[in-house]
C-alpha cells in the first residue's frame, strides 16, 4: 500500500541539543529532515550507504577521504552524492535545514546506535 506522509506529522528525534531529524523509511530507501545549529559537527565517518544531500537552508562544509583532502562548500539548492564508503565530515555554518537520502536504509539511525551523532 502507498502511504502518504506530510514532514509535518513526522515526530522530530532530538538526537543531541544541536541536531534535529525526522526520518521515513522503505525497504531499499531511506529520507531524513534535519536541522543543526550553527558550529555542529558531523564527525568523519563512513558507511556502506549511498548517500543524497540536499541543503535546503545555511551552509555546509563538507570534508572527503581519509585525510579530508577535498572541501566543498554547499549552499541551499546545492546537492551532492555521496558514494559507499567514502569517509566525511561535515561542518553546520549558520542554522542548517537539510535533506539526506539512503540506500538501504541506515540501521544504526532507527535503532538509535549512532553514537558519534549523540556525543
């Protein structure tokens, strides 16, 4: 059966005083609202997922590889595709409203093992 869902009737987990996120999930697919605030820290990470970001509001900069040897800033409407496997972090400048898409679905958000996000 197709459901139809409104971000507005989603709960929004608090995952840490500065990170904000809704979540809806399928079987192969996954999306994410989230909001940050300004100076959060996405840890470097890396994960088996392919990975959408659509930044929606504020800036975003991102670090790629293992030595973070690529920074790209993004701005609302800016999307990038993050591959499997490819480790980054990222950087909140200003309140951030974002959209993540993943394939599958990330395990570790729903059943809330993301420690380096809860720190």
């Amino acid at each position: 059966m197709v459901q139809k869902l409104n971000w507005d009737s989603i709960p929004t987990e608090e995952v840490n005083p500065s990170m904000f996120r809704k979540i809806v999930y399928g079987e192969k697919l996954m999306i994410a609202k989230m909001k940050f605030k300004d100076g959060f820290v996405v840890p470097l990470h890396h994960h088996f997922h392919e990975q959408v970001t659509h930044v929606l509001s504020g800036q975003i900069r991102f670090w790629f590889g293992e030595n973070k040897e690529q920074v790209m800033d993004l701005y609302p409407g800016d999307i990038i595709v993050i591959p499997p496997d490819l480790p980054h972090e990222a950087l909140m400048i200003g309140e951030v409203e974002e959209i993540d898409t993943w394939s599958p679905p990330r395990q570790d958000w729903l059943d809330k093992t993301d420690d380096y996000l809860r720190k």
